[in-house]
C-alpha cells in the first residue's frame, strides 16, 4: 500500500546563496600591522644611530702613525687633523686617506678603525732618488719625478746626484717635470744601481735637457760623459776603461760621447 505525505515546506533547504567574508577587510590589518612594526623599527634604528653618533665613547681622541721615516708624527696627523673629534665609526677614512696622498712624501696611505676612539694610519713614503734643480733651487725627487721636498739640512745625510734639465720651462725655474726626462732620469739610474753599484755611488750630476741623451758627470771628474738613453752602465763602464789612455793622449777634455756603439767621439778643452 502506498503512502502519500504532503511535503512541509519548513523542511525545504534553503537555496540561499552562502555569505562571503569580506577579505578586503583582512588585508587592510594585515598592512596595518606591516607599516606598525616598520614605523617601531625605524625609530629603533635611528636611536640606535643617533646615540651611537652622540656617545662620547666613540669619539676619535688618539691617532697614531705607522711607517714614516721622513716625516715626522706630528707632520702626518696635521694633514688628517680633522678627524678628531669624529665619531670613529661614521668618519670619512678616505677622504683623510686623499688628503693624505696630496704631500709629497707619502706615496699610499691606509688608515684603521681601532676602538673605541683611536686612527691608525699606515704610511708608505716615496724614496728620493736625485736633487731636481730648477733656478738656483734644489728639491728632492722621487723615481716617478715627483717633487717630495726642498732640499734643507735636515737631509744632509743623504748623498744624491744633482739632476738639471727636467724643468718643462725654458728658464729653468719651473718646477714642472718634463715626464719623459724623469722616465729617463729613473732608466738611467737604475741601470747603473742594477749592474754598477759602484759607479752609482759615484754619479754627481746629471743632465736631461736633452730626453734623448742623459749627460753625466762622476765626482772629481770634470769630464762630461754623453750616453744617450740606454745602455747606461754598460757605456759608463766603458769610459772608467779608457779613461787611463784618454788621459794620457789628451791633456784636457771637454767631454766623451759614448751615444755611437763601436765610436767614441772626444772633445779636448782647447777646441772650445
């Protein structure tokens, strides 16, 4: 036998359509919470900064000097004397660094953050190699032509050649280098230091006007020696050789030119 119920609609599920959370809203928290915790970092962060800036701590009070031997301590900390007082952490190490590389003694510089208030600078100095003379002035160079100091007595203990003609000037009085010249003064010299030390330690003057042909004189020697851009020790060695039957022949020369390989032209004093 069949059944017949009559449906109740207050059993019906309802076609509703379900409700969706707003997201938009979640998100706004979310980059709300982001910008809090950014903003407390920031501010962290700079009082942090500002009081490592501020602390009397970190100031810079001592620097001390390492390498110099020509200079003196006091000379190398008043060319950096504006770091102190700097907070050592934020100070500008290569500025004084460049500052540093402006004298004319101090090849390459390095300086060191030593806490908790101290610079150390690390100097490496040119050495000298001649006594540039331009006017009636003499200043001493290095390898490189560069212009270290005027000479003074307080390097009376070095004992280098008198070098003339390196001035690009036509009187002779400026103190620009003529960089071919000081490329030649450099070969010339470490040429004959390389392979005759001993003529090096005898070599008093020495001229480049000509960037073609170094002129040398020897101490107690009068005699100008020509020897042209190479071959430097090998030609001076070659006049030491001969200069016993050169004086012999020649009462009086003006000079020797050695330039010619195989050929030695000499000028006595009297064709002047």
């Amino acid at each position: 036998m069949t059944v017949h119920i009559r449906p109740d609609k207050r059993f019906h599920r309802a076609r509703l359509k379900p409700v969706r959370r707003r997201q938009g809203a979640s998100y706004l928290k979310v980059f709300a919470r982001i910008i809090a915790i950014a903003v407390v970092a920031f501010g962290c962060a700079y009082w942090v900064l500002e009081t490592v800036r501020n602390t009397s701590l970190l100031r810079i009070e001592t620097i001390t000097v390492i390498g110099n031997n020509r200079l003196s301590v006091g000379e190398v900390t008043t060319l950096v004397e504006s770091l102190h007082g700097q907070n050592l952490l934020l100070a500008d190490l290569d500025e004084a660094r460049h500052h540093l590389r402006a004298a004319g003694w101090i090849e390459d510089a390095t300086l060191r953050r030593v806490l908790p208030s101290t610079i150390e600078v690390v100097v490496n100095e040119r050495e000298p190699v001649g006594l540039g003379r331009f006017g009636s002035a003499l200043y001493l160079i290095d390898s490189e032509g560069v212009i270290l100091d005027e000479f003074s007595p307080r390097f009376r203990d070095l004992d280098l050649p008198i070098i003339d003609g390196l001035s690009v000037g036509v009187d002779g009085d400026d103190r620009g280098i003529d960089k071919r010249r000081a490329a030649l003064v450099t070969e010339l010299l470490s040429d004959i230091e390389r392979q005759a030390p001993r003529l090096s330690e005898l070599l008093s003057q020495v001229d480049v006007a000509d960037p073609h042909d170094a002129v040398v004189l020897l101490s107690g020697d009068p005699v100008y020696i020509h020897l042209g851009a190479e071959q430097f020790a090998e030609r001076l060695q070659t006049y030491e050789e001969l200069k016993p039957s050169l004086s012999a022949r020649v009462s009086g020369v003006d000079y020797v030119d050695l330039r010619f390989n195989g050929r030695i032209y000499v000028r006595p004093l009297d064709e002047q």
